[in-house]
C-alpha cells in the first residue's frame, strides 16, 4: 500500500500519470487516489481509538461510585422496608389452623390398671365379682385365695396381681406379685397368693372369650384385698422407766397397757454401763403381766422393747401370731 501511494506521489511530481491516456483517465486515478487516501485515512483511525476508550473509562469509572452509592441507598431503603411490621389488612388470608391443634388423646374403655385392652369388637362378657382373699395353711406358706362366681361365657380369665410388704402400708404403692411382667390367666374361677412373710395383696380379674384378634374381654372386676397375717395385734406403747431401790438392790420398772387380743408378751432387754456406746443383747423374757422390771446392784443403762403375742385359727387350727415390736423404752440404775 505504502509503494502504491510513493509511485503516486512520484508521478505527481513530474506531471505524469503512467496509464493515462486521457484527463478522464486522470480524473478516474484522481477518484482512485482518494479512495485510497480515504481508506488510509479510515485504516488509520483505529489507533486514536484508545484515547477515546480512556475518556469513556474514565466517565464509567466517575460514573461508578455514583451507581454504587444509589445501590447502597436502594439496599438501605429495602432494609427499612423489610423491618417495619406490615400491618394487617382484612383482606390478608387467615392462616390454617389444623395443623396447631393436637390430636385427640385415645381413650381406654376398660378400667384396666396397667394393660390396654383388645380392641376386638363384639359385646363385652359380663365382669367377675371378686370376693376378699381368705387366708389358708400351705405346707410351707399362707395361701391368700381370692375367688369368683363363674361368668357366663368366659373361656378364662386374667389375673393383675399385686402386693406389698404389711409395714409398708398406707405409703407404698403395690408391685405387681412376684415382680412378674406379664399377667396370670388362668380357666378356674380362683387366684391363690402365697408367701411365708407378712403380705398385703390386692386382686383384679376380667374374663374374656376367643384367641388373638377375635378375643373379647369383660371390665376389669373392683379390686379386692386379703393378706397373709390377719388381724395383727397392735404395739405396746412402753413407757420409759423409772428407777427405785429394792432391798439390796436397785430395779428399773417399764409399763405398758394390755393390747386387744394378747395371751402374752414379749420383753426383749439391752443393757450398757454408762462409759460403754453400745448395747448389748440382755435377755428374752415372756410375761402375761404388762410392766417388767430390771435389776442390778451397779450403774447400768436399758433399752427395752415389747411385742404382744396371740392366736388365730385357720382352717380349723390354731396358730400363733405375733404383733410388731414397740418402740424402745430407756431406763438407768444409778
């Protein structure tokens, strides 16, 4: 290109046009001319471009602190937006309250005392009257029977049997008998506890017909007690005991008053001189009267405690009982 425009020139300069014939000629080489200087030209603009691009980044860059401070205040603006409470129109939806409420609580039919019922369906089998257990002579226990008429229908029944030990009764719940986990079924119209120690027990039965998904059960029957010990005699009250002297001796005399259905007592004594901690075991000593009396001819310290002893029948024979013991009584010989 750069050659083309050299001869050119050239030839301008000596007033000749190689090619030309005719002004035309130079005319049409004159419009190619500028054609070719027109293009140079426009070849040539490109390299002023930059200066242009610089002066546009420098608008941009001037112009983008502007766009980023009406950014922040728009974010500004929506955050205010966003915290203030939207008050409430009428025509806002009302929310679905159904998922807020609970379910409704099942409810067990039968007055079972720790086991759901079957939900066979079907007329329940009329419920056991339970009568009080009655105390019988084992070979080597009390038995406690708890029985029941027989209800019409039943195919068996089911047994919740519970006990405790006597002297935790009133603050103790029942446990369910022989720390079983399960219930006691059984086709005779009878439960029998046994035990060798003193036992509360309290009984509940319900009858029921058919097997598994089929099986229908009547109400759990009242409860009903019995225990192992009958009637058992009270404690004496034992009164502390007060110290006198008998001929050449001294004696501490403990006093209590007689106790419904005693034959006897029982006087248990532990004695300590003043510089021991510790009583020791005395004697055992029955009595039909109700005061006891220790004696000694030194110092000596006493702790006393009585029981009242009796008898019951059972099934036709006669057994002795016994009553808890007292609380201790004190007395001293000085």
């Amino acid at each position: 290109m750069k050659r083309r425009i050299l001869i050119l020139i050239t030839c301008l300069a000596v007033g000749i046009l190689p090619g030309c014939s005719s002004v035309s000629d130079i005319e049409d080489q004159d419009y190619e001319i500028e054609d070719i200087a027109a293009t140079s030209e426009s070849s040539e603009e490109p390299e002023e471009e930059p200066e242009d691009s610089e002066e546009e980044a420098t608008e941009e860059v001037s112009e983008a602190p502007e766009a980023e401070e009406a950014a922040t205040k728009e974010a500004t603006e929506a955050s205010d937006t966003a915290s203030k409470p939207v008050a409430k129109t009428e025509t806002a939806p009302a929310k679905d309250q159904t998922a807020a409420k609970p379910a409704a609580t099942a409810q067990n039919v039968n007055n079972t005392p720790a086991k759901a019922d079957s939900k066979a369906s079907g007329e329940l089998l009329p419920t056991p009257k339970v009568k009080e257990g009655v105390r019988h002579m084992g070979e080597n226990a009390v038995n406690v029977q708890f029985d029941w008429d027989p209800v019409e229908g039943a195919e068996g029944y089911e047994v919740c049997a519970e006990d405790k030990f006597y002297k935790d009764s009133g603050y103790k719940p029942y446990k369910l008998y022989g720390q079983t986990t399960d219930y006691y079924y059984t086709t005779e119209p009878k439960y029998i506890a046994q035990t060798q120690d003193l036992f509360d027990f309290r009984v509940q039965v319900r009858a029921y017909k058919g097997e598994g998904e089929n099986r229908r059960y009547s109400m759990w029957s009242d409860l009903a007690y019995g225990n192992s010990y009958g009637n058992r005699m009270a404690a004496p009250k034992v009164v502390a005991g007060t110290s006198h002297q008998v001929d050449d001796h001294h004696e501490v005399d403990f006093t209590w008053q007689p106790v419904d259905g005693a034959k006897e007592y029982r006087v248990t004594v532990w004695s300590k001189t003043p510089e021991e901690s510790e009583y020791q075991y005395s004697n055992c000593v029955k009595t039909t009267d109700t005061h006891f009396a220790c004696q000694a001819q030194d110092d000596f310290d006493y702790k006393v405690g009585v029981e009242a002893l009796g008898e019951e029948v059972i099934d036709g024979a006669v057994y002795p009982t016994t009553g808890d013991m007292s609380e201790y009584a004190y007395g001293q010989i000085r």
